[in-house]
C-alpha cells in the first residue's frame, strides 16, 4: 500500500514538474469538460470530429507515402509502381491513402449539409462555417492535387485541362498558365509544383484553419439542437445559450465524446476495408503524351464539373467558367452573413431544404453521368461493337453494305446500335420511324445539331448504301416517318403516298 | 516624429488624464520607446519588402516569361514519311527539356500533307480543354475522347463543345525537313499558331452545330 501511495506520489510529481512549466493540462481539462446541450450530445454531432481524424490518418499516411515517393516527372509513375509492387504493404498504405481521401470528402460534405440543415452557421457561428468553406476548398485541392500527384495518364491530361480553363481568362490566361506549370509544358516544375501544394502549402493552411475551427466551437459552443419556433436573435441569443447549456448541459467528455470516438472508429474500419477489399487507386498508364490512347476522367469527386463541362453550350462556357465559382463560393460566404439570425429548425425553412434538395439532386446527377460519359464517343466502338443479327437478316446487299458504312466510317463511335456503341448521339435502332430517307441523307451529308458533315467523308454510293441501310431501322412494329407535305403534294398529283414507296424500298 | 505625436494626441483623446499626469516623468522615455518601437516596425516592414522582391520575381518568373520565347524549330523528319493527302502522327521531344521532365517532355502533333510543299501540323490537343484528339481517316474526321470535339481534316470545328478549330503549329520544310516551331504548351493562351494568321474564335454566332459549322467547313477549305 505505501509503496503503491509513494509511487502515485511520483507520478503526481513528474506530472506537476511538466504541468507547472507547461500549464496545458487545466485548460485541456476545462475544454474536455464544456457543457454542451444534451440533445447536442448526438450522433448527427460525429462528422466534424471524424473529418478531423481523417485529416490525421491523411497526414500519416501521407509522410508515409513520401518515405518512398519521387516528386519528379520522370519517375514518379515508376515510383508509385514500386510502392504498389514491391514495396511491403506499400499498396495498402496507397490504398489507405487514396480511400482516406475519398471518405475525407464525403464526410466533409455531410459535416456541411448537417451544419446547414441545423442552422449552426447562423449568430454566432458565421465565421465557423466561413473557415468551414474555406475547409471544403482546401479539401478538395487536396483531393485534385492529390490525384495530380498520382502522376499518371489521367493527371496529365487532367493538367492539360486545368491549363485549358485557365488559358481562357482574358489578358492573364498565358501568365497563370505559366504560373500552374511552372514551364511551357506540363513537366517536371509542373509536378513539383503540386507536390510543393500538396504536401507543405496546402495541408499548412489546413492543419492552420482546422486548429481555428476547433477553437472557435470551443469558444463558442456546440450548437443546440434545433427546435421550430426557437428563433435565434443577436441580442438574446447568447443569454440564452448559456442559460440552455447550464440548466441542461451535460459534459462533452464523456457524454457527447463517445460517440465521436465510435463513429471515428468505424471509419477508420471502413477506410481500412476499402483499402484492403478495393486495393490502391491507380495509377492508370504512364504519363506519356504521346500514348494518346486515352479517355482520361477526373477523380469521382469532380466528375460533376466534367458533365457541366460536357452539357454546357460552347459559347456560354467560358462565361460560366469564371462566374459560377465565384457565385457559389460567394454565396456560401455569405450564407452566415445574410441569413445569421431567425429559424434553426429545418421544417421552418423550407426554402433552405428546397435549395439543399436541388444542389444534392444535381450534383448527384451530373456525378452518375460523369461515371458513364454519354459525351464521350466509344474511340473503338466502330471496329469493336457488333451489329445486332436481327438487323442485318434478310437485308439486301445494299443495305448490309450500308451497315458496313456505318461500322466503317466511325458512326457507332457516336451512336448506338442494341444498347452498342457511343451515346453522344442518338441510337440508331428506329431512326427510319422518325427521320425520312430525304432527312437522313440531309442529316449525313451536311450534319449539324452536333454532328459533323459527312458530305466528303462518303462517296454518293456510299451514302445510297448507309441510308438504304438506316431506313431498314424502325423497330419491330413502327410506321415509317412520313413528310406529311409530300403525301400533299403528291395527293394533289393523284400519285401513291410515300408510305408504300419506302415499304418498296426495302 | 509625427507619428509619436499622433500617438500623444490619441492618449489625450481618450482624456486620460490622470494617467498623463502620474506618467509624467515616464511620458518622456515612453514615447522615445514607442517611436523606436515604431520604428523598427518600418524597418522590417521595409526589409520585408526587399525580401518579397525576389520571392515574387522566383515564383512569378514562369508567368512572365513570354511563351514565344520557349518555341524553336524541331524536326519532325523527312518530308518523304508523309504521304501526300495523309494525315499522321509523329512524336517529337521538346526542344526544352529538363531530366526531371521525363517522358513527359515528349509530344505529338498530327502532320497533313496537304499538296508538294503545302503542310498542316496540328496540335494534338483539343481547342476544347486540350484532351488528345485522334484522327480517322475513315471519315476525315479528327476526334476528342473527353467531350467529343470532332474537327474536319483541316483542323476546322466540325461539331461539339470547341470554340474554334485545332491549334496548327508554324511549319517550314527545310531542305528535306519538315520543321515545326514548338516548345509550349497549345492552349487557347499559348497558341501554337500565330495568332495573326487565325482568329481565336472561329465559331460562327448563333446556333452551334447548325449550318454556320457546314459554311466554316467549305469557306475554310476552299
């Protein structure tokens, strides 16, 4: 027993020799222990406080990755290769890596839609959620120059597209250009360039604004759980914050902390069952700009601005390049500033869940899309994709001539044929019910509405045979599409209508 | 001197005083010890600004660099390689390269020999966003996996998101040679082309896709 209460008596000690000098333990102790409203001890509290922990695993992993790395154009792709091959595990830490990143997004994005839906942002939190944007930005260049650093097929080409956006600013586009890349082309002063951002410039300010953030919502503290008709007011709301957290209040540590420690818990779990289920992200082929070979494709988490990108009109692009972010990112700044006081609880806000329903919807929209690129043309349809047997029995010469036409000159790269081939334009399979012979080869020969003119790519045989062809294509049990004004005409005449010419024709 | 001044004038501002008065005798050395204070902030403000000089001209220096300044004549080999009426691709190295550039130093441009001495040396960057476009001679059609640009044979839009036709690098034929001028990257900034010899925005106003691209098509190439 003595010697036990002689042995506390030295641990007491050594901790009074360190706490006298440093002084940290009081006010960690106090921070552990704030009052925070009971209903807030919740687990639709648990998203920021696993962001934070993936930021950890992220700068872990991370300095375990650059043990190994080569930030130089010329190897890095070999580089990752040995990480993925040969070095013990290496895969899995890439693998960690990568997914952490991905998880590290979606949770930030939920952290935001919960803070949004709970009113948090409002008096005296604006400046909480500001820093929180600026989170969700710098988030994301991480997620971008991150996948820039996994220097491969797609991040090359993805620079390209970055030096692409940026060309179009008026006056200064060459100088960022030159500023992104550091050089004429993308190359070595290119990548180090976003290694510099991605491992020191970027994580700094993070690491700074995360220390910031988790300051101000111990100032601050915890937001309430909403309630309709708790209307929050500059003047009284503080009062009453106090007054709520002290009649109610239930420590952070342990009530509320629990569930933050689980749920980062069970995402750790989760990162590490991607990384070992799903394996390393990449890389794709060499960062060779001569293998052209290739549909490079943004990482999941951009594939909306892809499909805007795809859907925009060409002339409204460049417009909407430069406007749109900063409308998007100045309303989110602002969101704190315009709408800081009145109603928390999100059945009192129906506009606010109305807009949140619409950005979800969208961006969920616009992200499904990026997975399949119906814009993209299938560069190897017209050689690889077959024509469905029921198309071609029965045909006349001509006519399969025609479906070789089509195979040959690149047409199933853009349309489909039995759910085959490209969908940038329409699939072919009842074209014959809408177009007339007379459309089709106005259609084939001068393009337009997206298609390019096919009038020197086909000899007139050449187009006889593809359009004898494309007239065989109306589905099972589809009418002919007739020009009604030459039934008229032809009416007039006395003559047969056009319906049982093209029943001729086939 | 006149900012101590300012400061004595803010104190009696906030009329204090009583502490003016029991501060006297410290009034003196505290306002020599404000003015040095102040001073040395001016100093390292000055000695900072120094300091950003060549901070800024280092990483400024590659965007005020102009990009004609990058370009030099590269051989893409002898004209006899291109058949006439055939458009190939040819890889070439840029002629400015460091170690660390790697293999992505190296580039390629789509080469149509139009007639005898009469060339087209295309970018293989989409005037788009700058994905690599293929060429088919199937169709005379040249083709952007990413958004599906498509352009004629002659580098003009032929339909899809471009702006404008293909980014064409100057070309000489040097002896047996055919030589481009290259060493950027062709984006809408840093042209490959001369900006003279092409507007920037071929698209036609109005609609596009429509007509306007059949009528950029035949008064491109006749």
């Amino acid at each position: 027993m003595e010697s036990q209460n002689t042995k506390k008596g030295a641990a007491i000690k050594l901790f009074d020799w360190f706490e006298s000098r440093l002084g940290l333990a009081k006010p960690m102790i106090e921070a552990a222990l704030h009052p925070t409203p009971a209903r807030s001890a919740s687990w639709w509290y648990v998203f920021g406080s696993a962001a934070t922990v993936l930021l950890v695993l992220q700068v872990v992993t991370g300095i375990l990755l650059g043990l190994v790395y080569t930030p130089s154009a010329g190897e890095a792709w070999s580089s990752l290769q040995f990480l993925n091959h040969d070095v013990t595990l290496g895969w899995f830490l890439r693998a960690m890596h990568g997914w952490g990143s991905d998880f590290m997004i979606a949770i930030v994005i939920i952290h935001m839609v919960q803070v949004f839906l709970f009113g948090a942002y409002k008096f005296p939190r604006e400046l909480t959620w500001i820093i929180g944007v600026f989170l969700l930005l710098l988030t994301l260049g991480m997620a971008f120059t991150g996948q820039v650093l996994r220097f491969d097929q797609d991040a090359y080409w993805g620079l390209g597209i970055g030096a692409s956006i940026i060309s179009r600013i008026p006056i200064v586009g060459g100088p960022m250009v030159g500023l992104l890349l550091g050089g004429p082309i993308i190359g070595g002063p290119t990548l180090a360039r976003f290694f510099a951002l991605h491992v020191f410039i970027i994580p700094g300010t993070l690491l700074a604004l995360v220390a910031l953030h988790v300051w101000m919502v111990l100032k601050l503290g915890i937001n309430e759980w909403p309630m309709p008709g708790r209307v929050v007011s500059k003047t009284s709301y503080l009062r009453e914050y106090q007054e709520e957290t002290h009649k109610n209040g239930v420590p952070f540590v342990p009530d509320a902390a629990w569930k933050d420690a689980v749920f980062a818990a069970a995402i750790l779990l989760s990162v590490m069952a991607c990384a070992l289920l799903l394996g390393p992200i990449g890389p794709t082929g060499q960062p060779d700009p001569t293998i052209i070979q290739t549909a490079p494709k943004p990482d999941f988490a951009f594939l909306w601005i892809y499909a805007v990108l795809a859907y925009l009109p060409a002339d409204m692009e460049t417009p909407f390049l430069f406007i749109a972010p900063i409308v998007v990112i100045g309303g989110m700044l602002l969101l704190p500033l315009v709408a800081g006081e009145g109603e928390k609880h999100w059945s009192r806000r129906p506009v606010a869940v109305l807009m949140l329903a619409v950005i979800a919807v969208t961006l969920g929209t616009f992200t499904q899309l990026g997975t399949y690129t119906p814009w993209s043309p299938q560069m190897e349809a017209w050689s690889g994709d077959t024509i469905p047997t029921q198309y071609l029995e029965g045909r006349s010469p001509l006519e399969r001539q025609g479906a070789l036409v089509l195979q040959n000159k690149q047409c199933r790269d853009c349309h489909a044929l039995g759910g085959e081939g490209g969908m940038r334009g329409p699939a072919l399979d009842t074209i014959a019910a809408r177009m007339t012979e007379d459309q089709m080869i106005r259609q084939v020969l001068q393009g337009g509405g997206n298609m390019p003119a096919y009038g020197k790519a086909l000899s007139p045989a050449e187009t006889h045979a593809l359009v004898s062809f494309l007239m065989t294509l109306r589905g099972k049990d589809l009418q002919p599409a007739v020009d009604f004004s030459r039934t008229l005409t032809r009416a007039d005449n006395g003559a047969a209508p056009p319906a049982a010419s093209g029943e001729g024709a086939r | 001197m006149s900012t101590s001044k300012q400061h004595g004038g803010a104190e009696h501002a906030e009329g204090a005083a009583q502490a003016a008065e029991q501060t006297e005798s410290r009034g003196a050395v505290q306002s020599r010890r404000a003015f040095l204070f102040k001073l040395s902030l001016a100093l390292n403000g000055v000695v900072g600004a120094v300091v950003a000089v060549p901070i800024l001209g280092y990483i400024l220096g590659p965007a005020l660099k102009k990009n004609a300044s990058y370009n030099s004549w590269v051989s893409l080999g002898s004209v006899a390689d291109f058949p006439e009426g055939e458009t190939r691709m040819v890889d070439f190295r840029n002629p400015v390269t460091m170690v660390a550039d790697g293999m992505t130093a190296n580039s390629a441009c789509w080469v149509r020999h139009v007639e005898s001495k009469k060339f087209q040396v295309f970018a293989i960057n989409c005037a788009h966003l700058g994905c690599p476009v293929r060429w088919f001679p199937q169709s005379r059609l040249f083709l952007c996996p990413c958004h599906g640009g498509a352009y004629y044979e002659d580098g003009s839009r032929a339909s899809g998101p471009p702006e404008r036709g293909l980014f064409e690098y100057n070309y000489t034929v040097a002896g047996n040679h055919l030589m481009i001028e290259a060493g950027s990257l062709p984006t809408l900034a840093t042209e490959a082309c001369d900006r003279r010899t092409k507007p920037l925005v071929q698209i036609e106003p109005g609609a596009p896709g429509t007509s306007a691209d059949e009528d950029a098509n035949t008064t491109r190439s006749s």
